[in-house]
C-alpha cells in the first residue's frame, strides 16, 4: 500500500481528531477501533488509542467490535487481534 496515500490519510484525520495519527507498522497497538477508511489501494481500520491514533490494515471481522478496544500484536506475516476485555484479559479474533 503507498506510504504517501496513507500518510494524507493520517494528516487529514489528525486534523479532524485533534491528534497524531501513525501510519508505521508497529509491534503492538492497543486501542478502540473507530472506523474503517478506504483507500485507493485497500481498507485501513482507525484505532484510537487514546493519546493518538493508529491506521491499520482492515479485516472484515474487525466491524462486529466497533467501538469496543482491540489489541493487536504483530506475529510473522502479519497482525494477530483480539478484543480486550480489560487489563491482560482478551478473546481471540480470526483474522
């Protein structure tokens, strides 16, 4: 996906939250998943982390937790989520 079309996706959202929006990879984010925002080139999903937001690759299961706190660490090839249920506690999701 291009790092160009992300980042003025971040930078107009950031405008619109009133905060950062990081577009890099990361090891591990944790946070409410807001919405998902289409791209020319793929779905990205919006998560809010509080201090700052997150733009992520979109799964189709991620729209049933709208709303609700996800965390998401990467393994491999690719991010493994799931929904939290407070401090250390999570259900894993398939995606």
């Amino acid at each position: 996906m291009s790092q160009r079309e992300r980042r003025a996706a971040a930078d107009g959202l950031a405008q619109d939250l009133g905060k950062s929006v990081m577009t890099a990879p990361l090891n591990h984010v944790r946070g409410v998943y807001v919405q998902q925002i289409d791209l020319v080139q793929g779905r990205m999903a919006l998560i809010d982390t509080g201090r700052h937001a997150v733009l992520v690759e979109w799964r189709p299961v991620m729209e049933r937790f709208a709303g609700r706190e996800i965390e998401g660490v990467w393994r491999g090839q690719g991010i493994s989520w799931s929904l939290t249920r407070g401090r250390g506690m999570g259900l894993g999701l398939a995606m």
